[in-house]
C-alpha cells in the first residue's frame, strides 16, 4: 500500500469513528397512522377495480350534463393550478435526482495583474504585470453512503405523487359540484312548473270566490282570503326565479364563462336515469380516494424527509477531479508543461454546528408527525362523508316510498272529486281545493327526486369518483 493511499485509509476512519459523536437521540416521532380496521372498515379483495367509473356522470346519460363536466374539466382554473403543482413537484423530483449523479463543470479564467514587490511573491515576477489563466474541466461526485440524497430523491417523489393525486381529487370535486348544481338546477325548474300551476289555481280558485260572492254564497272574508293567497303564490315564483338564475351563475362559473347566459336547456327530471353505486364501505375505501392518496404520500415524502435529515448527521465523502491547463502568461496556456490534474477523496463531517443539524432533524420530525395527523384526518373524513352519504341514500330512499303513498292518495282523492264535480256533487272551488294536495305532493316528489341525484352525485364522489392511483401506495 502507498503512502498516500496509507493516509487516506487513516482519514476515512478516522472519520468514520467520529461518527459516533453525531448525536440526535431524543428525536423521535410521536404520531402513528391510522388503520382500515381503526375506523371500522371491513376488509376486502386487494387491488380492486375503482368502485366507480372514472367518468361516472355519464350513467345519467344527459348529454347536457355530459357537456357541461366537459366544459368544466377543461377550463377550470382549479385543475389549472393543480396542474401547475404537479410541474412544480416534477422538477423538484428532478432536482433532487440531479444530486445523485456526477457533475462536471468547465472552466475559464484569464487574469491580468500587476504582482506587488513588496509581498511574499518572489521575483522574476514581484513588481510585474502579467497575464495568468486557467482552462480545466472539474468534476464531483457525491457517494451516498448513509443514503441522504437517495432519502431526499425519495421525499420528492412522494411529494410529486401527492400533487399528482391532489390533481385528481381537484377533477372529482369539480365534476361533482356541476352535477349537483346541474340537478339543483333541474330540480329548481321542475318546482317552477309546479308553482306556475299554483299560480293559475289560486286565480281560478279567486274568479270563483269573485262569483259566488256576486250570488250571495261566499262572503266578503272568503273573498279576502282567496285574495291573499295569489301573492304567497307570486313569492314562491320569484324566490324559485332567483335560486335559478344563482344556480345558472354557479354552473357558469363552474365551466369557467361567468356572468355569461348558458345556452343550454335542463332535462326533465324524469329523463335522467339513476346510476348504480356500491352500499358497502371496506378497506378499498382508502385506496379510492384521492384525497387519502394524496395524504399517504405526503406521509411517505415526510418519512423520507426525515431520513435524509438522520443522514446529515454522518460523513459526507466526494470523489473530485480536474484536469486542465493553467500558466502565467496567455502565450503558454495550452503549451507542453501546462498541463494540471487532481484527483481525490474529500471527506467531511460535522462536529459541532450550535444544534442547526438537531434543529432540522427536529422540524423534519415534527412535519412527518403532521403529515400522518393530516392523514388520520383524511380517513376519518373520507369514511365519515361516505358513511353519511349511504345513510341519506336509504333515507331518501324511504321517504320517497312514502311520499308515492301520499302522492297516490291526493291523485285518488283528486279523481273522485272530479268525478263527483261531473256528477253535480261537488263545485269546481272543492276540487281546486282537492287538487291542491295533489301539486303539494308533486313540489315533495320533485325535491325528494332531486335530493336522490344530488346525493348519487355525493356518493360517486365519495366513493372515490373513479380515482385509480398511478402507483401503488406505500405502506
């Protein structure tokens, strides 16, 4: 063994037993992740199909829905940003892989300079000017031994997945808040309809008080009160114009055209077809939001953050080389005898740095803590909003069994009371009268049929919206 190779040997364990005087006990996480089985989900197959279409608003099969996500998804400026994120998190990812590799750099350095007489440099040139210059090629590499760099390459990646499935979970939000305005939209016209036809019975129910008040039959309190009951009427229709024209605007906003009229004509509720959702909750659950996902590798890049943080603590070694041409006078730069190379190990190892090392640790720690709060967040979020979602499905799913009950027995009781008018039993004011209970069903059946699409819309989304991870999630 040479003698240099001898002195490198030395220093390398040198500084590999100074290691030891890295200290960061005492730095330890304190949260831990929660589980499926923590929050009650069931267990299920592993890496199941999404639970639900990745363009799940199509099942409704409206073609102006379909149009107006469409418009949505592609001017946004909400997925815009997300976008944007996501180039960011890439170059990040970039920047720490680039740290891996070996660099090599060129250059260039031409000096003309007067050396003092009166300093440490000896003649020939002390009190001359001359011209001195450098050409050399330089190169580094850092050998990763303790894994810092691969640490922070990893964090980066974690944190480029998240962007990714905050992207994701951005395009889920969106298709899902056109669709419930959509159908608030749809249901707010259906409601117009009914309250048109109140309008047109109070007035027929007030020509009739107006002529049997002329016979003698009614008096004139009837009449007031017949009176009274056209502006409620005339209220309920510019209430249900106003939440129209709000929900246009939101719609418009949503596909980003605001303060612009859409041209475009709602469907009839009863033309929109119910889409088929799951009823169970189970550990897939977590796999299929991408709110979760997104949670998850922000935990993975804080774990990673963490690690390389620990690795700052041991020897930091770098391989460096030159080779160039370097000579005092320009007319001998790149002439025989100017030539100059290096090679070698650089070694180096924190000793005492005043904590900045414990410090950074620390806070590393600390936001890896707050990652997985933000996850455990998330989950119990996520199953919360699904488990609420499912609930309103069977509840609405009753309610709408008995108000078809109700609605039958006004459109009986209806019927009869035509039948009994042709029959010369009844007056037309009873069966305006009749026909009242039958427009108070059609107002419930309508609010009830929109809460229903409202609320497959909610579960779509909180099923996961057809969210599919790009990579597999870690552990």
């Amino acid at each position: 063994m040479t003698k240099n190779n001898k002195h490198l040997l030395a220093a390398t364990l040198l500084l590999g037993s100074l290691a030891g005087c890295a200290d960061f006990s005492g730095i330890t996480a304190q949260s831990t992740l929660r589980s499926a089985t923590d929050v009650g989900l069931a267990s299920a197959a592993t890496n199941p199909a999404p639970a639900v279409d990745a363009q799940w608003w199509r099942a409704f099969g409206d073609d102006t829905l379909d149009q107006l996500v469409a418009q949505a998804l592609q001017a946004n400026p909400s997925l815009k940003l997300a976008q944007t994120r996501i180039a960011a998190a890439q170059a990040a990812s970039q920047l720490s892989d680039a740290a891996r590799q070996p660099q090599l750099n060129a250059q260039l350095n031409l000096t003309q300079q007067l050396y003092t007489a009166n300093g440490a440099i000896p003649a020939p040139l002390a009190g001359t000017e001359r011209g001195s210059g450098t050409a050399q090629l330089a190169g580094s590499w850092e050998l990763d031994f303790f894994g810092k760099n691969r640490a922070a390459l990893q964090a980066a990646l974690g944190n480029e997945r998240a962007a990714q499935a905050d992207a994701q979970a951005a395009r889920v939000l969106l298709a899902a808040q056109v669709a419930q305005s959509y159908f608030a939209w749809v249901g707010l016209t259906e409601q117009r309809n009914v309250a048109n036809r109140t309008l047109a019975q109070r007035e027929q129910t007030l020509q009739l008080v107006q002529d049997r008040v002329k016979a003698g039959l009614d008096t004139p309190l009837d009449l007031r009160q017949a009176q009274g009951a056209l502006p409620d009427a005339r209220l309920q229709l510019e209430t249900l114009d106003e939440q129209i024209a709000l929900t246009r605007n939101a719609l418009a906003a949503l596909i980003g055209t605001p303060n612009q009229p859409l041209a475009l004509v709602p469907k009839a509720l009863s033309a929109i077809k119910p889409i088929a959702l799951g009823h169970q909750l189970d550990t897939n659950l977590l796999g299929q939001r991408a709110d979760v996902a997104a949670a998850r590798w922000r935990v993975q890049a804080a774990e990673k953050s963490v690690d390389s943080a620990r690795a700052q603590f041991y020897p930091n070694i770098n391989l460096t080389a030159f080779a160039g041409f370097s000579s005092i006078g320009f007319d001998k730069l790149f002439k025989s005898g100017s030539e100059q190379w290096g090679v070698g190990p650089a070694l180096s190892l924190p000793l005492f740095d005043s904590g900045r090392l414990r410090a950074n640790l620390g806070s590393k720690t600390a936001d890896r803590d707050a990652a997985v709060e933000s996850y455990n967040s998330a989950v119990i979020n996520a199953v919360h909003d699904a488990a609420d979602q499912l609930a309103s499905r069977q509840a609405i799913s009753r309610q709408q069994a008995e108000q078809a009950q109700a609605a039958q027995a006004a459109q009986e009781t209806y019927a009869a009371a035509q039948q009994r008018f042709r029959s010369g039993l009844l007056n037309a004011q009873q069966v305006l009268s009749a026909e009242t209970a039958v427009l108070a069903q059609r107002r419930q059946a309508t609010e009830l049929a929109t809460r229903a699409l409202q609320n497959q819309v909610a579960l779509a989304r909180a099923l996961g919206g057809g969210f599919s991870p790009s990579a597999d999630l870690p552990n």
